[in-house]
C-alpha cells in the first residue's frame, strides 16, 4: 500500500493541492545510449506531496499541461497543482 503523509519531503502543500514530480521520457538503446527528449511533451508525474485529497504518495498521474505552477526545490523540478488539474490516474 502506498503511504498517505508526506515523510520524506519538507515541502507541503496547502489544502486543495499536490506537489507532482514529472516523470521523464527516456529511452535507451541496444548499446545503452539514454535518449532523452529535449521539450516536453508529456505531462506524466508522480505525487510526491498531498493535503487533503484522496490521493496516494508514489501514484503516477497525468495532468493538465497549462494548470500547475512548475517550481524548483532543492534542485528539483516539481509542480504544485489542485485536484482539478489531475486529468486521470494511472493504475
């Protein structure tokens, strides 16, 4: 079962959000080349972060391109979005 508080991150969101972490495209070849794509085409994340929702830790969702705030912490990409910005979940 995936957890529902958020202990490994000290950022938290306020109520009515959640804090995604993209996932990346990449591929790797035969040879072991990683290919990874330059613009973003995808808008596939992970929940790292909740408030209040009836969300998990670690479920990877898609999300509205034009709807969560992108931000930087501690050297990483992240997004802060609201409820209505997860289009679907991914099971």
């Amino acid at each position: 079962m995936l957890p529902r508080k958020n202990q490994f991150m000290n950022l938290r969101p306020t109520k009515g959000n959640l804090i995604l972490e993209e996932v990346s495209e990449e591929k790797t070849t035969q040879s072991g080349i990683i290919i990874k794509k330059k613009e973003k085409t995808t808008n596939l994340g992970i929940v790292v972060a909740i408030s209040d929702m009836n969300y998990l830790l670690g479920v990877k969702v898609i999300f509205s391109i034009y709807g969560p705030q992108e931000i930087m912490w501690e050297g990483k990409k992240y997004y802060i979005a609201k409820d209505v910005d997860i289009l679907a979940i991914i099971q």
